[in-house]
C-alpha cells in the first residue's frame, strides 16, 4: 500500500486487504504522523550553513565569477536532497529491507570505480566520479546504504545478537570501508566504524562483543601503525591535536589557526559581510596598503586566507569567528535537537528496523557533528568530515536528505 | 515515550529502549564536551586568542622588479637598468639599541661615513621592515671585503647586496623628459594614479618621480615579485612562499629622436653662451615636433642636469644646489623644464594666431590690406563708447606704407595686428566701455582652440598652461587684487575689460603668457592644414627585452585635440608670410639664415621680441622667441626656440633654429656668419 498515492492520503483508501478502513485506521495515514519540527530544523540548519558558505566563499572567488556561486549550487542541492526526500517518503521504509543487498552492491561498485581511472582525483585522494558538471561522492552514499544493510540484518536478529552475526556485520562494513580507506579517506572510514558501534550497541550485541572488538580494534591500529599503512601525513594529522605546532608548514598549524579562528570570535563574534565588497579584492592584493604590520583587519581568520577548506571540512571556524559563542551555541543546539528527534523517532519505532535505521542516522550525525567541530576546537584529531548540512558539498548534503526521509518515514508510519 | 507492543516482544523492547538509553547518553557526553569546549574558547579564552589573532599575521614582502627600458624612436637606449652594489642592514637581527650602536660604529668606520648618516637611513620607515636596508652605495671593494670576512663584527646583520639601479647609456641626455626615479612619497601614495592603480602601490616602491618615468610608471614598472611571510607574535619569519612571480616592465618607445635630442641641447647650449657676451640669457628652451603626428622629436632646456646624479637619490641639500644656484633666482633653476615650464609672453611670434583669429571671424580675409604706420591711436577717433584713445606703437616709427598679411609678418608690422586685435575686439561686442559684454570673444576662442590658456596633454607631468586674458581671467584678477592701491583688470567698482588688453594680445605681449611647447602646438597646426595636436613623448609600450617595435603592448595614436577653422587660402597667406621671414628682403630672420638653402630647404618662421620694460634689472632686455617649420612645402619639423632674457628673435633665437636645421637636414656650415644684427618686433 506504501507504494500508491492511496498510500500518503489514507482518506482516498476504501479497503485494505478486503476489509473496509475504518475512522481510527485513516487516522494512521501517514502524511498525519509527519515529524513538522524535524523537517523544520533541517532546513533551518541548510540555510544557516548556506549563508556560512555564502560569507566565506564571496570574497574568494574570482572577480569574474558570480560571489554567489557556491550558495546558489549549495541551495540546488538542497532542493534535489529534499526531492529525494518527498519522493522516498512516499515508499513504506520497510521495503527498503528487501532492497538494502541491491543497494549495498551498487554501493561497492560505485566505491570500486572510484578508484578506477573513471574516479577524478583532487587534494591527493580520488573521492569522486564525475556525471557531467556535477561530481559524486559515493562514499557519502555509503554511508546511508551501509545504514539499511546493517538495520535490516541486525533486526532479524530480534535483540539477541551472537559473535556470529557481529563478525558478519564487520565484514559487511569493512568492505566499503576499506575501499573507502584505499581512496584514501581516513575520516569518513571512522564515520562507518562509529555507525557499526552504534548499532550494534542499540541492536543488541553483548558486552563481551564490543571488549573483543575493542581488543582487535587495538591490535589493528598498532599494525596499521607498525606496517606503514597510513601515510605519513594521515599520522602526522591525527596526532597533531595532541601537539599542536605553530610551524605554519605543519598540520598543526592549521589546527592552530582553526581555534584562534574560534575562539578570536568572543561572545558575539566580529559579523559577517554577504555583499561582494566593492573592490572586488585578489587574496594577495586584498589587504590594506603597507606591508600591513598593523593594518587594522577584521575577521582576520577569515579574511586572509588563515584557515583551509573553509567553506567545507573547516566551516565551523567560520561560524565561531564571524557569529561568537551565540552562533555556536546556537548550531550546537539545532544540532542537539535535531539528534534528539532522531533518538526519539528510533524509541517511537513500531519495529526493530525502523529503531535501528533512526539508531543508524543519530550516530552518523553525532559522530560527525562531534568529530568536525571537535576538530576545529582541537579536541580531535584532523579528518576530513564534513559537518552535515552546514558544510558546503552535494553528495553530503543529498545524503543527509535521504537520511531526514528515513527518519521521516519511520516516524510517518509508525502505527502502521 | 516508548509505546508497549504486544506479546513476547515487550521484554526486548525494553531492552532496546535500554541500549538506546545508553547510546543517548553517550551523544550527550559528546555534546556537553563540545559545548564545554566552546564555552572556553569563546567566552573564557576569548581574550588571549584575540590577541592571537592580531599577533598572527602574514607579512607580505615585495621585491623590486626590473623596469622597462625607454628607447627613442629608433631603438636607442636612453634609461635602462642596473645593478648598483649597497651596504645593507637587516633590521630583523640588530633590535637591540646596543647592538645597533656596535654596528653603526664599526660600520662607519670601514665606509669612512658619518655614522649619524648611517642612523638616519637605517631608520628610514620607507623600507619594510622585513627587508634589508640599505645604508651606502657603490662602496670600495676594500669595504666590500672586508664586511664580507668579518660578518660577526657586525653579528651577522651587515650585508651586500646588489640593488637594482637606473643607467643612462647616453649619458647627460633629455634629464627633463627621461625623469628620475626614487622611492614613492606619502604624497604620491594619495595621487589616484597611484591609489587607483593595480598591483597597488605601497610605501618604499621605487616608482617614476618626474617625467616618463612618473608619467609612465604603471606600465614600465613591472610586477613585484610577492612573497608571502609568516610571522609569529615577535615578527619572526617561519617560512615564505612565493605568492607570485616577478615580471619585468615593459619598455617605453618614445616618438623622441636621440640625435635630434642631441642636436637641440647642443645647439641650445651653443646659442645660449653665444648670447652670453651681450646679455644675461640664463635660460632657454627648444621643442622640436613633428607637426604632423604632435610627435615630440626632441625637447632641449638650459639650463639642466646630468641625470645619472639623481639615480642614486639625492639629498635635499644636493636638491636645493640644483634647484637655484642662486638663492632665490629662478632663472637658475635646472629643474625648471621650459619647453612646457616657462611661462613668458610669447611677442610677434603670436601673429600667426592672430592672423588666424581675424580669418576666422571674418574681420580679415587673405586679400586684406591694411597701412603700417609708426603709430596708431585705439579706440580709433570718433569711437567714443570705449573709452579715450591710446597710442599704440609699431616697433619702429617707419611708415612702411599698405601690406598683405605675408609682409606683415615678413616685417612683423605691429600697427597691422593692432587693427585686427581691435576689430577682434569690436566684433565681440565688447565696444561699451565699463559694461563689457564679453560674449563672443573672438580672439580668445580661437586662441583657446589652437592650444593656449590650457595645458597641451603632453605625457609629461607638471606642464604649465600659460595665461590667456579673457573676461573670466579679469573677473578672477580683479577679485584677487582689488584691495590693492590700483586693481588690476578694473576699478575699485568692478572689473573692467580694457581693449588696449586685446590690442596688447594681438602682438603677444600684455597678460598673455604661453609656453614654448604651446607655441609649437599653434605652429603646427599653421603647418599641417589646421589640425591641432596633442604633443606626445612616448609612441608606444613595447615588451621588456624586445626589439620587436611591430607587436607593442599599446601604441599611442596621435590625437587631434581641434581643428582650426581656417581653410586653405587662409592658412597660405600665414605659411607665406611665414616663409618670407626667412627668405624676404625684409624678413627679420634674413640675416640668421644668410647663406643657408632657403631654395632646396624652404624654412617658414617668426620672429619674436618681447619686451621686458625700461627699468629694473630687465631693462632693455628681451625674450627672443623663433617658432618654425620646415620644409615649407611639406613640413616635417616644427622647430622653436625660446631664450630669456636675451636680445632679438631674429639675433637671439634665429640662429639656433639654423644650426637645429642644418643638423637635421645635414647641411654644413659654421655658425659665426649668422650672428649679425637684425631687429624684429
């Protein structure tokens, strides 16, 4: 029934399964068991980002180009995410079950292409393949089909959860993950470590599951790191926090520049500036005359040039430098209620798939929310994690759309 | 909350909800960690970090770029560059008073220089201070030595470096035009030429600081390699990048002609210690223009300055000895760039524009015929709504009878431009004496159109633009003067056109002032046809280090500024007249130009005196001013030559026109033949 329009608006279904609907059954169309607030803090986050994205990206492009570009491509992702979205709400989730092994397969393929020539390379790492003018990141879809692969076989297992069925759903996310580590891409191989974590942990594995992964998990960061695994630079990035350098050369350094960035903001931080300035400055020429010893520069962090990849994996130093502990405090809190409506839709599941779909989305935005910006406050290590919804990015932002539909499906149909 | 679900799933149900419990929890945990995290950062520690953050900065350090060359019009090099070797300071090692006065000390003692001298440059705010300075140039190579072997006498600070520095492979040539060039002052810094321009400008570039060299700074001074420092809270640098690449300027090619060049200063000098047994000429001035194209060929100015003396800067002392040797006397001044500086009354040399005026306001016609006599009174009798008359006088009391404008010229007749100055003047309607009606204007339009009262455009900077009295001049004279004892320009009433003031313009003399450039303009326009043009010094911006003149960056295409209304028969009778100063029987440059080529070289020119007055040190004295064209057929130079204080147009000033001409026609001869007497107007 999920699959008709009869499906959305239960007032138009006469019969189900032969029988006449009554009053209460139209009452569960689910189009009435909407989540308002949850769609509703979603697209607050999208434009809070965009303008981010807008006030770090205006001053950096190239006189030629429209100082709007990235907020315009940013807002058309959004409204493709949130096509997906309506167009997913109306399929029942519980029959993206019987589709999670096709699409945990297409998932693979796309991530083996990647790394095939047919994947484009940029910064050193090959992450994308390209459709014409728009690339594709697949491991962020991964992350999604990971999701409803692991909730769909962790709920058969009904809450009693053997070393068998641990074993099977590590095997099942390592492929993707180390696929995703070839490309390479450290950080978001540790958002599917973290989501396998979360749902084993609500799906049921054992104490005794979780200190035997604790213990392989160990023995195999001790081998990575005794094997020359990793390459120099992800070490040197993941230590980094803990020592902090201000040779500007070094990873650190950008840590650095990230937590002055952060911190220089103060309470209320130092503005923002959405208008192309009138001299449409070059980074180089861009500062006041004199070789600036102490020319006066606002937004200094920002302005010149202090911190990298602002506008995507390091947008939050924007945020704390130009908007202060208010705009912060205030992300932070549209992020804390956007995970409790996730937790909440993962209680309020009629079954288990639904409660482990809702578990599987609340731990990969925590993880991520919390690895970003801790990140950027230098509490942890340096990854490329984008911050969802607020980072600049297509694949990302489609991908947290698709993750709101799942939780909107699940609470949409929860007394179905 | 959690809804109960019927049967056997209720217990793991609850079992759920307990994991999901923890796994909440655990996301709290991570949120109260952010949230702690921030609160520090940005309320607790906000302060610290803002201080950070100013602290931290990046420096960016330029380095000079190689400038254009500029090459006449036939490639020679006038200014390239070179490589001077200086003592420099790194600031950034001797911070401490001490160490600095240690180093100063030892420093001085091995250049054999002042060290207070050394002091001062060291301080100068005009280097980054990121940079070495500079303190002393072209130091002996003993001096060089021994600063090398003993860095840690001067703790390493002191170096050598080499400086890029301005050449002038020939020498003491055009230094007016050609310019000099030093560090950009603040006052420059808020000139939109440089405020405005792209890579900006900033304290410590080494720019244009006078003619090419200022005028064309944006495309011969290249781009400044630019590197971008970082540099932690006590400035020192943790690494550099280069931000971007240097890139040479480009060359300048100018319309100037070396040897021509050389050829005016030569015959300028020559003429001005010729004149020097008789009268005080301290000064003089030649522009040599190519009438068809405004094409500056050469610009001579006496005196001048050897501009190699200025490469290297010059102190303000060394300045002010060049400026007025004299102190207080201008004629000295060697920096005074007469071709487009001085300002003086241009005399009989004038009659080609009032010619011209009169033809174009039709109170005049090429067939016009008008007595000479010694004397003529304005208003003419029987006007008696302008005022009393006055006399007016030729400049010799012979009655030379009824002419056409040729020998009105050729004779420089003043009483003939009396009468067209005061028939300019009537038909403007200014004939009611107190109440002019300055309207029309007919002379001073005409005069505006063919270049006087405003500046020419020349590229060079500073030009002058002369005075041309008109009613708004008046106004304006009259306002500033008329708490005086005797206003000038009118009354303790108001201001008062005068005619005479027109008649005294006819002649070139009264308020009228121009430059010789301007005279030179107006020249050309008689001998092109009537086209008057823009001067220009530089012909186009060619790549740096390339002879390759066929693919400029950007060529200056000659601008006709306006167009005299004059049509040929018109023109014809001024070129006539013209030719005849050379070559008439009573032509008052006959006798400078005795014995030269008239028939195979046609020279066209006038003559012109102006008087100084009977008293005071000027007394009896005279600005010989000679403008020119040749040849008169199909002219190809314009020539004028300007001497202050000196004696004769024709005397004076004739003869170093000749000696320019012969040189530019290649004609020989010697020059003492010409010096004869003659006297024009």
């Amino acid at each position: 029934m999920g699959l008709s329009w009869e499906g959305m608006f239960g007032e138009a279904v006469d019969r189900i399964g032969g029988q006449p609907i009554s009053a209460r059954m139209a009452r569960k169309a689910p189009i009435r068991h909407l989540d308002p607030t949850l769609l509703l803090v979603t697209l607050i986050l999208t434009a809070y980002g965009a303008v981010v994205v807008l006030s770090v990206t205006i001053h950096r492009l190239p006189p030629e180009t429209n100082p709007n570009l990235y907020l315009i491509r940013q807002v058309l992702f959004a409204a493709a995410g949130m096509g997906i979205l309506v167009a997913m709400s109306f399929v029942d989730y519980r029959h993206f079950r019987a589709l999670a092994p096709f699409v945990y397969i297409a998932t693979v393929v796309g991530l083996v292409a990647v790394l095939t020539p047919l994947g484009e390379v940029a910064g050193g790492a090959r992450r994308w393949i390209s459709f014409g003018a728009f690339q594709a990141q697949p491991s962020e879809l991964a992350k999604v089909a990971v999701i409803v692969v692991l909730a769909a076989y962790l709920s058969e297992r009904r809450g009693e959860v053997r070393a068998i069925d641990v074993l099977f759903c590590c095997v099942t996310v390592a492929i993707p993950a180390v696929l995703i580590f070839l490309e390479p891409d450290l950080g978001t191989m540790m958002v599917f470590v973290a989501l396998t974590a979360g749902l084993l942990l609500v799906g049921g594995a054992k104490i005794r599951h979780f200190l035997a992964l604790g213990g392989v998990g160990i023995v195999a960061i001790a081998m990575v790191l005794q094997l020359g695994v990793l390459q120099d630079y992800q070490v040197q990035r993941i230590t980094a926090f803990l020592d902090p350098e201000p040779d500007p050369q070094s990873v650190g350094y950008n840590l650095v520049q990230a937590e002055i960035a952060i911190a220089s903001g103060g309470l209320r931080g130092k503005g923002m500036e959405l208008e192309p300035s009138t001299e449409r400055r070059d980074p180089t020429w861009g500062l006041p005359a004199g070789h600036v010893p102490d020319a006066p520069v606002e937004r200094t962090q920002t302005a010149l040039d202090f911190v990298p990849e602002q506008h995507t994996d390091f947008i939050f130093t924007a945020v704390g430098e130009q908007l202060g502990f208010v705009g912060s405090a205030t992300l932070l809190g549209l992020f804390a209620f956007l995970i409790w409506r996730a937790v909440r839709i993962a209680a309020l599941s009629k079954d288990m798939f639904g409660t482990l779909l809702a578990t599987g989305v609340a731990s990969l935005w925590a993880f991520q929310l919390f690895v970003n910006i801790g990140m950027t406050m230098g509490i942890m290590p340096i990854t490329g994690i984008p911050l969802p919804f607020v980072s600049y990015g297509g694949s990302s932002l489609i991908t947290n759309y698709i993750a709101v539909g799942l939780l909107l499906n699940v609470h949409m149909r929860r007394f179905l | 909350m959690m809804k109960k679900e019927r049967g056997g799933a209720t217990q793991g149900i609850d079992r759920t909800t307990l994991r999901l419990a923890i796994f909440a929890l655990c996301i709290m945990v991570a949120f109260v960690a952010l949230f702690s995290r921030l609160w520090y950062l940005q309320v607790l520690a906000a302060p610290d970090y803002r201080r950070l953050a100013k602290e931290n900065r990046v420096r960016f350090v330029k380095s000079e770029p190689l400038r254009g060359r500029i090459v006449d019009r036939n490639g020679v090099v006038l200014v390239e560059n070179r490589t001077a070797t200086a003592v420099t300071i790194d600031r950034q090692i001797v911070d401490t008073p001490r160490e600095t006065r240690i180093v100063l000390r030892r420093l001085a003692r091995v250049l054999g220089e002042k060290r207070w001298l050394l002091r001062q440059r060291l301080k100068s705010e005009l280097v980054s201070p990121y940079k070495p300075v500079p303190v002393a140039e072209n130091v002996p190579v003993k001096a060089r030595d021994h600063i090398l072997e003993n860095q840690e006498d001067f703790f390493g600070a002191v170096d050598i470096d080499k400086i890029p520095s301005r050449r002038y492979p020939k020498g003491h040539s055009a230094p007016h035009i050609l310019g000099y060039v030093g560090e950009i002052s603040e006052q420059m810094l808020k000139e939109p030429r440089f405020s405005d321009a792209r890579p900006s400008y900033e304290p410590g570039d080494i720019v244009g600081r006078a003619g090419l060299e200022y005028e064309y700074d944006n495309f011969i001074r290249g781009v400044p390699a630019l590197s971008k420092m970082i540099v932690n809270s006590t400035g020192e640098v943790l690494s550099e990048i280069e931000v971007r690449e240097e890139s040479a300027g480009n060359d300048l090619v100018l319309y100037l002609d070396y040897g021509i060049q050389e050829l005016a200063e030569e015959a300028l000098k020559a003429g001005v210690f010729a004149n020097r047994g008789r009268y005080p000429t301290p000064a003089g001035g030649v522009v040599v223009m190519d009438p068809n194209t405004g094409g500056i060929l050469g610009m001579a100015s006496f005196p001048d300055y050897d501009p190699r003396i200025l490469a290297d800067g010059l102190t303000q002392k060394e300045y002010n000895k060049l400026g007025a040797k004299t102190k207080g006397n201008p004629d000295d001044d060697a920096f005074l760039f007469r071709p487009i500086q001085a300002q003086r009354a241009p005399a009989s040399t004038f009659k080609i524009v009032t010619a011209g005026a009169a033809m174009a306001a039709d109170v005049a016609s090429p067939s016009t015929v008008l007595d000479c006599p010694g004397a003529k009174p304005y208003p003419p009798p029987g006007r008696t709504d302008v005022g009393s008359a006055e006399i007016f006088n030729n400049w010799t009391d012979f009655d030379f009878g009824l002419m056409g404008f040729p020998e009105s010229l050729e004779v420089s007749c003043d009483t003939f431009y009396y009468e067209l100055g005061w028939r300019l003047e009537d038909s403007s309607g200014a004939s009611v004496f107190g109440e002019p009606n300055r309207g029309e204007e007919h002379f001073q339009r005409y005069a505006r159109l063919t270049g006087m009262g405003h500046d020419t455009g020349i590229d060079l900077p500073n030009e002058l633009s002369g005075r041309l009295p008109d009613w708004d001049w008046c106004r304006e004279i009259w306002r500033a003067t008329k708490d005086d004892k005797i206003p000038t320009c009118g009354t303790k009433d108001g201001p008062v056109w005068y005619p005479g003031e027109t008649i005294n313009m006819s002649i070139g003399q009264g308020a009228l002032t121009t430059t010789p450039l301007q005279m030179a303009v107006a020249t050309s326009a008689i001998a092109n046809g009537g086209a008057v043009m823009q001067p220009r010094v530089a012909m186009q911006v060619g790549r740096p280090d390339e002879d390759d003149v066929e693919h400029p960056v950007r060529t200056f295409e000659p601008h006709e500024v306006a167009r005299l209304p004059l049509d040929e028969t018109e023109l014809s009778v001024i070129r006539q007249g013209m030719v005849d100063v050379v070559a008439g029987s009573q032509g008052t440059a006959r006798t400078a130009f005795s014995g030269f080529p008239v028939s195979t070289f046609p020279i066209a020119g006038k003559t012109g005196t102006s008087e100084l007055g009977d008293v005071g040190p000027t007394a009896n004295l005279q600005d010989a001013w000679f403008v020119s064209y040749a040849p008169a057929d199909d002219p190809q130079y314009v020539v004028v030559v300007y001497l202050e204080k000196s004696g004769h147009g024709g005397e004076s000033a004739a003869p170093i026109a000749r000696e320019i001409y012969e040189g530019l026609f290649g004609i020989d001869s010697s020059l003492d033949v010409r010096l004869g007497q003659d006297a024009s107007g």
